[in-house]
C-alpha cells in the first residue's frame, strides 16, 4: 500500500534517505547524496532555504549552511566520509513565512577499500568430505537435470568476544545465495542474496545489524550456501544451461565488532570455518528445493554446539575482492502473504490449492501428521487444465517442484529458502492427514521497491487490469527485470524493460533498480556499442536489436525525468553515445537495415507484421534524440548539436523512405503510426493524415488492436493526444480477442506475455512460449496515471517539478483517482462526474506549480473551493482550449467545480 505523507501543520520534511535508500546500513560511496520529500497545508508554500548537517557520534562532520532554493536533494559536501562508520544527519527547511523544520535520519558506510576486507571466500572443500552416511530409509528425490547441482552447504564458525558489543555489522556475499545465521537467529529480512549482477563484473555484499545477537563470551555465525544464478540454472534449455559464472558456490563475509573501550574484534571466513551438509539436499531458483527433515542439524548455529562427524574444514579459495561492491538497490523480500482461497481434493493425499493469485515466491506448508519419512511433493503452476489439473507444459524445463520429508516428529513447517515459483495453484501430493486453506501460505517474493503510485476508478474491470500490471511488475521485479517468473527464462530482456519503465514508475519507486541493472548493462556493451537482447548478459548471443539495445539511450532518460537525478546520464553518457554511433556507422544512409541483431520487430503482435525497416529507423531517431538532451543536460554542447542534428536527419530520411504524401506509413499497421507519431518524426502537416490511417485501420479492425510490445504503450497516449479520447477508451474497456479485458474475463490476475495466451478456440497458446505472468502489454498502466488521472509533467520538466494535471474523462468511467510520490512529496488527483456536474481535486506538493486543465463544456462555470477561479489568489487563468479551462497554480490542495 501507498504511504500516506505525515499529518503535518507547516512545511516540513520527511521520507529522509541516502543514496535514495531509507536508512541504509553499508552504502558504497564517500559522499552519498541525501534527499527528502516535503509536506505542507499551506497554499503556496515552498521551501525557501535548507540546511543539511551530518553527524558521527554527535559531533558535526559537515554543515552545509542555510542555503537559498526548493531542492530536495544535496550531495554530502564535506570531508569524504570513513568506512565501517554509522552517522546521523539532519535537514532543517524554511518555509515563505519563515518558520523552520527539521527532520533526522541515519546511515552508516560500507567497506571502502579492498584492503579492508580481512575474510576470505570459502566453498566446499571435496578433498576433505568425510563419507555421509544418511538414514537408510532416506528418499532424497531429485529431477535429472538437479542432479548436477551440489548440495547446499551449511557453515558455521565460532568465535569469542572479550568485551560488551556496542556495534556490530556483518558484511556478506556469495558466489550463489547466501543466509545468513548469527547464535541461533536468521540475520535480516533480505531473499535470494546477493541478488543478480553481472558477476564477472561484480557482486554486491548486503550489511547487516546484528548488535542485538551478539554478546561477551562465546558466540557463533552461521550461512547456508546454495547455487542461485552463480551455479545453478538459468534461462532455457537447462540441461546445458547450469554453472554460467562458476562451478560451485562460495561465501565471504566480515563481521565487525566494536566494544566499549574502543576496540574492534573483526571475524572473516578463512579456513577456520567448518562447513558440511544438511536436511537442504538441493535448491535451485528453477528447478526447486528439497528438503529432507530427518537431517536438521539442531543448534548448528548456536554457542555450545558440539560439532559431530560430517562437519570439515572449508576449503579457502583466495582474497580477491576486486568485484565486491557495496548494494544499491533495494533486495528481494517477502512483501505479502497470501491464504489459500480453495482446497480441491484431487485423490488419497493429492490436492491443488488456488491462491486467488499468480505471484512469484514459495509456499508455507504446515504438516501436523506425518510419520518420519514421508515424503510430500509441492508441484506449482499459474493455469490449471480443463479437468483440474495443473497446466505446466509452459514451464518448459523448469520442475518448478519442491519436496519435503518428515522427521515424523509433531507439526512441522516447510518453506523453501532458495528457489522461486511463478505460480497461482500448487498441487500437494503425499499429504498425511486432511489439507486445509490455513495450512498453506503463498509468500510473494519481489524487490522491495517502495510503492509510489495509486490509482482506482469508478469501473471494476479497469481497477482489475491495475492490479495485474501491478502483481506483474512484482513478480519480475525479482532483483532484475525480467520477463517472467515461471519457466526456464527469467531473463532481463532490455525492451521489455524500456517499454515498461514509464508505468513502473508511476507504481514503485525503480530509481535504485533500475540504476543498478543499467550498470550490468554498461559492462555487456561490446566495444563498437551493440548491447545485447538481456541483461545481466547471457543465453543469448544477440546484440543491436531495435527496440531492444534501445534501452541504452531510453532507460537512462527515463530516469532522469521521472527522478531528476543527473548522475544516472554521466553514469549512462559513454553506453547512449557508443550505442547510437554503433547504428550510425552501420547505416550511414540513416535508414537502419544493417546490423539489426535479433530483429523481433513488434513483439507479438497480432494478425499483422509492423515493417521491421521502420520500427528499427524509429527507434534510430529516438535514442540519437535523447543522446542530444542527455548531452544538452551534461553541459557537453557539441555533442548535443551532433546529435541533435543526426536526429534531424534522420526523421527526414524516415519521411522520405516510408512515409507517402497522404501520411501513410509503410506498411500500414498499428504500430507503424504509433512509432513516428509518438517520438516526433513526422511533418506537422502529416500527423494528422497519419491518426486518420491509425484510425482507419481499428476501424477496420471492429475497434480492435494488433499492437505488440513496440506498439501497446503507445495506443491509448497517442489517440488522446490527438483527439480520439473514446476510441482509447473503447480499447481499455474491451473485453474482446485481442484485448487487456479478455485475460480478465477469463479468470487472467496478471498480465499475460502473449494477447492468445489462452483463448476460447484454442485453448492454451504456443508452449514455447507462454508466460502468464508478464508486464510488457500492461505498459498501459502509465496511460491510467497520465491521462486518466491526470498526473503528468511538462516536456520540459524533470522530478515532476512542473506538473501538468490533465485529467481526461471518458469511456464508462464516473470517476477516477490517483496518488503518486514525486521526488518532491506527494501529488494527487480525483474526479468525478455526477448530475452534469464535475468535480477535480488537486494536491501539489510545495516547491512545485502546476498547470491544471479543469474539462468542462462551460468555462465560465468553474470554480475553486465554491469562488470563481478568477478571484482565488495565487491561481492565473490562462484562459479556455479545447475543452478545457487551463490555470496555474502553486502547491497546496485545491478542489474544482464545473459543468461536465
């Protein structure tokens, strides 16, 4: 759920964090950026002047004095900060009246040098395994493809500490996925650690607080080490498709420890930990967990453990850390849980259980009669077939089975810890006893971005399509944005991404994600700038497809306007220049043909086939055109003019290769209009020749749509913009094959990968592909946010800093609201439409104006807060366009009237 902003009763300051993270524990860098967000229920209030001071140990490091202006953000200036160390800071604002707020928060710094890091890496040592001898009546089930996979590997290590703890850290990361234990107690709330990176390049390392389980005396750390990304499987074709960055997993982690008397205990992983196996017999993110209970190991991770036969020295593999770096992003969680809503009993011990929901994550298994070897199969699947079973042909390779065996010993909970499902039902076989809904529990798994954006109106079935772009988003937002949760892929397709930014953005905050997937891709670019199909870059030897490698330019871009943060477009400059000079080169006549990688065109798109010469030259124009606004706002004004003018160029080569006299685009499709029309390339004249054909041709179509992934974001924003508000309507409210309401009439609680991804004359779609759980054809959502609620911004703004509230009713809709947390604070829009009469409520958060346009058939019947607009202070009246009355106004909360 969306945060409410504080109850407030002056400007004051809240939502504090550093590196755009609340209260974070091991920041990477020196001199972090500190933002916060405002409030105020004063009209027209604005932060006049700020002050930041930061703090070690109550004594003032940096003092930026009282400073002049309404940002919300401020590099620390002073001396650069020392690793290893916890602050304090604090940002005073002052408002238009004078009076003055303040507001505190915390971090603490990571491990800046490499010299710093006293711990080894660690692994499996098979040199030294003694023989396990497990119970004779073991039944360890295993797929054929698991069975490459080692078994995870639970560690532990020891230690005293000869004084009272003040402040203790633990520093970790993996080669694989890592949990971490400290006497007895899981450490954190963070899943699947360390998260996906590019590891050939880096790996990030979590901080933890564990001052409250450490104490004087004996203690112990412990970690379970399993595959992940590092050695497991990923992406298609599993047999082949394991061990991608090494062979098997490994830990390194430094636990610092600060005592009262100024000392400090540092304990690392080196071969003094003692490492064996477990009740954990596999775990794969694809394949699943089995888990056997027989063998729990009892207080492994507890002081006074008496280490028993089994238990071995680790095997040290080194100290390089050059490719350990400090996290920055937000990491995986458990956000939610979910009952079970059925329990269909399918035989002797079979059931299938219906969460009401597909998600990505595990379940919860409470067993309360098993008998010690009973063994209970967990298969999961987002569709179930016509006579109840689960549909699970579209998981291609992946088991996505999880398994587990009683120790026989009373009521017991299994939960996997180191795989992840994409799945609505789950089929339960070998259950003793009778299943009930409150023995199953779906925990939904995703990064835990913050919720940012809200939007509900007055029509059920559009609030249903909302909430599938949503639990789309969550169940690919799964420390990369991937493209489903399900089968053998998961993988970082780059214009699935691009496509979905917009929308993803209105929903959570992806400022931190989405900058730190941009990083994976920098390192996969190829030295003449092609960048390939998805990142973190493997599978797929495709580089420099359009719309794909596109995201090079438009990921970057996006961030910048939607966060007004510049360092993500000096940290993206070389990756969107070496991008655009890569097409360049290769197509100097600027139509691009040449070197177009793996050139899926529109992405399924149905019943037509976009010319693939003109979404790729679109798409061409597009990033030179944001290379020359990133140069423009980098300061580098030769580069913006080069860049600029290529753009230039090569609309007009557009123009001239596929566009006719009487604005027909090549090709004729859908998409084909939407491209040129959406990023500007075709002559005044001719645009509206062009909306004429794209109407046309949904016309046609019986008002139907053909789009695919290019396409789809773009229909519903450009027919509003050019005056064809109802047939956008007609289209969201559609319930017909093709449409976003066929998946929801037919059962669909996320948005499908495919627009036939099941339909009443052939069933289920292509099992080659067939994800249930997608997000690219729900990139309408930032249409429901911009046009529909009305929150959006000037071409010229950034951070939302000039908002435009532009609400547009239609369709069947009586009603429509939406909040959204801009960098400033939150705003907000309502309408609705009752007797002839509409109603617009506005909150403008302070520091930023607004330009409202209130629709009304009369202008000279709205009002604010029951006065003419004309006579309330601080609104200007531009006066009436289009149906529209459009005035400006300062921050603050407003409520318009007039005649519908």
């Amino acid at each position: 759920m969306l945060a409410d902003p504080p109850a407030v009763a002056a400007l004051t300051p809240y939502d504090l964090r550093c590196e755009q993270l609340t209260d974070p524990l091991g920041i990477g860098t020196a001199r972090p950026r500190l933002s916060w967000r405002l409030a105020s229920p004063v009209r027209g209030d604005r932060q006049e002047a700020f002050r930041v001071r930061v703090e070690r140990d109550g004594v003032q490091v940096w003092d930026s004095g009282w400073r002049p202006g309404d940002p919300t953000s401020v590099d620390h200036g002073g001396a650069p900060l020392t690793s290893l160390t916890d602050y304090a800071w604090h940002v005073e604002v002052r408002d238009v009246a004078g009076a003055e707020t303040s507001a505190s928060a915390r971090f603490a710094t990571g491990i800046f040098h490499p010299e710093e890091w006293q711990a080894r890496w660690i692994e499996h040592d098979y040199d030294t395994e003694p023989p396990f001898e497990p119970p004779v009546d073991r039944v360890e089930p295993r797929s054929e493809r698991s069975s490459t996979l080692a078994a995870p590997r639970y560690l532990r290590r020891s230690f005293e500490l000869p004084a009272p703890v003040v402040r203790a850290r633990v520093y970790a990361t993996a080669h694989g996925l890592y949990q971490l234990n400290a006497n007895g107690r899981r450490v954190g709330t963070d899943e699947l650690t360390p998260g996906w990176t590019d590891y050939r390049y880096r790996v990030a390392y979590q901080a933890y607080d564990v001052t409250d389980l450490l104490h004087e005396g004996e203690n112990v750390l412990g970690a379970v080490l399993a595959e992940g990304w590092w050695s497991g499987y990923v992406g298609w074709d599993t047999r082949s498709q394991a061990h991608h960055y090494g062979k098997k997993p490994q830990l390194l982690a430094q636990l610092v420890v600060d005592h009262p008397d100024g000392s400090r205990t540092v304990i690392g992983t080196d071969a003094s930990w003692q490492e064996r196996t477990g009740p954990l017999r596999f775990a794969d993110l694809l394949m699943g967990e089995s888990y056997d209970a027989r063998l729990e190991l009892g207080d492994w991770s507890s002081p006074g453990y008496e280490l028993g036969k089994g238990w071995a020295p680790a095997g040290e593999t080194g100290a390089d850390v050059s490719t350990v770096v400090a996290a920055s992003t937000d990491p995986v969680r458990v956000t939610e849980d979910l009952p079970a809503v059925s329990v269909d009993r399918r035989g002797e011990g079979r059931y299938v259980v219906d969460l009401g929901q597909n998600i990505a994550g595990r379940i919860r298994l409470r067993v309360r009669a098993a008998a010690a070897g009973d063994r209970i199969r967990l298969r999961h699947a987002e569709m179930l077939e016509a006579d109840g079973e689960l549909y699970t042909a579209n998981l291609r390779t992946a088991d996505a089975t999880d398994y587990f065996v009683s120790a026989g010993t009373g009521e017991e909970i299994f939960e996997p810890s180191f795989t992840l499902h994409g799945f609505r039902y789950v089929e339960i076989d070998g259950y003793p006893g009778e299943l009930t809904a409150e023995d199953v529990t779906g925990r939904v798994l995703h990064s835990d971005t913050p919720v940012a954006g809200r939007f509900e109106c007055s029509d059920p079935g559009v609030n249903r399509l909302l909430s599938n772009i949503r639990w789309g988003q969550r169940g690919n937002f799964v420390s990369v944005p991937t493209d489903c949760p399900q089968r053998d892929e998961r993988l970082g397709w780059t214009a699935d991404a691009q496509i979905f930014l917009p929308t993803a953005a209105y929903q959570a905050d992806v400022q931190t994600f989405f900058a730190n997937w941009l990083e994976d891709l920098a390192v996969a670019q190829t030295p003449d700038g092609a960048v390939p199909d998805v990142i973190p870059h493997l599978i797929t030897g495709r580089h420099g497809t359009p719309a794909w490698s596109d995201a090079a330019t438009i990921v970057p871009w996006t961030l910048y306007r939607s966060y007004g943060d510049e360092r993500v477009l000096r940290q993206a400059w070389s990756s969107m220049r070496s991008w655009v000079d890569f097409v360049h080169q290769a197509n100097p006549d600027l139509i691009w043909r040449n070197r177009t990688g793996g050139h899926y065109g529109d992405w399924l798109q149905v019943d037509v086939i976009t010319d693939r010469d003109v979404l790729a030259t679109a798409y061409f124009a597009r990033s030179a055109e944001l290379t020359a606004a990133a140069a423009q706002v980098l300061g580098l004004r030769d580069e913006a003019a080069a860049y600029g003018e290529l753009h230039d160029r090569i609309a007009a080569a557009f123009v001239a290769e596929f566009v006719d006299a009487e604005g027909k685009v090549r090709g004729d499709t859908q998409t084909g209009y939407l491209l040129p029309l959406a990023f500007g390339l075709l002559p005044e004249d001719l645009e509206q020749e062009a909306v004429k054909h794209l109407v046309a041709d949904l016309e046609r179509r019986g008002r139907s749509l053909t789009t695919g992934f290019a396409g789809v974001a773009l229909l519903c924003p450009i027919l509003a913009r050019y005056g064809q508000l109802e047939l956008a309507y007609d289209l969201l409210h559609d319930d017909r094959y093709p449409s976003w309401g066929y998946s929801i009439r037919h059962g669909a609680t996320t948005i499908w990968e495919r627009w036939d991804g099941w339909t009443e004359e052939q069933g289920f779609g292509p099992v080659a592909m067939n994800s249930f759980n997608h997000y690219s054809l729900g990139s309408v959502g930032a249409w429901l946010y911009s046009d529909v609620a009305g929150i959006d911004q000037t071409p010229s703004s950034v951070a939302f800093r000039e908002l435009v509230i532009r609400p547009r009713p239609g369709g069947r809709l009586d009603w429509a609201r939406a909040a959204y947390d801009t960098p400033s604070g939150r705003v907000s829009t309502r309408w609705a439409i009752a007797a002839g009469q509409l109603s617009l409520d506005v909150e403008v958060p302070p520091g930023t104006t607004a330009t409202v346009h209130v629709p009304t058939s009369d202008p000279a019947s709205v009002r604010e807060s029951d006065r003419p607009v004309g006579e309330q202070e601080g609104l200007e009246v531009v006066g009436p366009a289009d149906g529209v009355l459009v005035c400006r106004i300062p921050s603050g909360r407003y409520t318009f009237t007039a005649r519908s």
